[in-house]
C-alpha cells in the first residue's frame, strides 16, 4: 500500500462523514447561505496562513536568494499561491479568492462586519486570539482557527502540509460540490458570485491542486513512519474539527 492508499484508508470515514453530512440539506435558501458564510469566511481567510507557511518555508522569499530544496514542491506551493491571491473572477478581474468569497458575501446580503473587526484588529498587532475574542467570534470556528494556527506554530512543514493537504485542498472540491448540488435551485441573479466561487476551486481543487498536494506530502514524509504518523493524526484533527463546525453551522441554520 502506498502513502496516499494508507492516509485515504485512515481518514475515510471522517471524510465520507463530512461530504454526507446533515449541513448540505439545510442550504434550502440565501438566508441559510448567509449564515453559513458568516462562520465558513474564517475557514477561508485561515487558509491563506496555511498556504504563506509553506510558501515561506518549500520556496525562497529571503534575501539573497538561494536555490530551492526541491523545485516540485516550490512550483506547486507558488502555483496555489498565484491562484489564491490572484485568480480570475468572474467579471475577468485579478483578485483573491478571499475578497471574491467577500464580494459574493455581499452579493447575497450577508453581514461581513464581523470578518472585517478581525482582520483590523489583525492589522493593529493584535493576535489572532485576542482579535477572535474581541470580535466575540463563535466557540467553534474559534476552535477552528486556533488550531490552524497551533499547527503553523509545530514548524514542522509535514505536519502544515498535511493540514493543508487533506483539511483544505483534498477536500473542498467534494464538500463544494455537495453546496452545489444542495443549492442548486436559489436564485442564480443573487447567488452568480457565490456560484463562480464554489465551482472555480471544484476546479481547481480537484483537477489539479488536489494531486499536486498529495506529491507534496510524499515528498515531505519520504520513508519516515515518524513523519507518516504525525501527517496521518494532523490530517484526523482537521477533519474532526470540519466535522465540528459543519455541526455548528447546520445547528444554526436550524
């Protein structure tokens, strides 16, 4: 069995819990949209500090610079970099898929404010914590971005890619397709954004971002069962806590 057979067969049923579950059939409407983008915008957001970590660390941003390690993984890392912060949007404009999550928020009325104190109390040298109390952000997409963070702090880049790997990008394309199908019926003029958002990262996540990252991962881990392990217990805790807000947000919506 090799590495991506044996983490598939690990984290299967954390997986087939999450494309299966209850949340999917809540998103009858745009205000069940909206709830779920008002707690799902931090997912997003905190995805980009996943991503930056492992920029910093598989390319060279420093100052002389020096050679990669290993070119694959830094071709793949700055690839989902121009992607997430200078994609196409649908009006054919260059922006990140944060601000075009923001805009299709918009589009469809849903409250950004809170997103925005977070972010400004970011940008004040607050950390992550402090901002998220002070913005009285819910009990579990704070959990949720704690231990995002908690992971970036471990500076082990299998342990981060592995997170990145299969909490985020092996992941998406299926949960956003089920999003899709789920909403389907709402009114296209209000939801286009919204629309081009989900399908575009079904695109890429699975068609091309999805197999690069498990490259990434063998490469990281090679032949050390040490470094198996610890991707394989990371890529369980992140499912666990997707599993966790989807539950907050289905209990929401309800």
């Amino acid at each position: 069995m090799d590495l991506s057979e044996r983490i598939n067969k690990e984290i299967r049923p954390l997986n087939l819990a999450l494309t299966n579950h209850r949340i999917y059939n809540h998103l009858t409407n745009l205000e069940d949209i909206k709830i779920f983008t008002q707690y799902h915008v931090f997912a997003v957001w905190d995805f980009m500090s996943l991503l930056k970590y492992l920029q910093r660390s598989l390319t060279c941003i420093d100052i002389p610079w020096v050679p990669n390690i290993n070119s694959n993984t830094a071709r793949f890392i700055n690839e989902i970099v121009l992607g997430e912060e200078t994609d196409i949007d649908k009006d054919g404009v260059f922006n990140s898929h944060f601000d075009m999550y923001i805009d299709a928020m918009k589009e469809i009325g849903s409250d950004t404010n809170q997103i925005f104190r977070f972010i400004s109390f970011l940008k004040d040298q607050n950390s992550v914590s402090d901002a998220l109390q002070k913005v009285k952000a819910d009990e579990i997409v704070s959990e949720f971005v704690q231990f995002t963070f908690d992971i970036i702090n471990t500076k082990k880049d299998h342990v981060v890619a592995s997170v990145f790997t299969f909490g985020r990008e092996g992941l998406i394309a299926d949960m956003f397709i089920e999003i899709l199908n789920h909403s389907s019926h709402i009114n296209k003029v209000s939801y286009q954004s919204m629309i081009y958002y989900l399908e575009r990262h079904v695109e890429l996540d699975g068609d091309e971002h999805g197999p690069m990252a498990m490259k990434m991962i063998q490469e990281l881990c090679g032949d050390d069962e040490v470094k198996i392990e610890e991707t394989i217990i990371a890529a369980k805790q992140a499912l666990e806590h997707r599993v966790r807000l989807w539950d907050r947000i289905a209990d929401s919506i309800q």
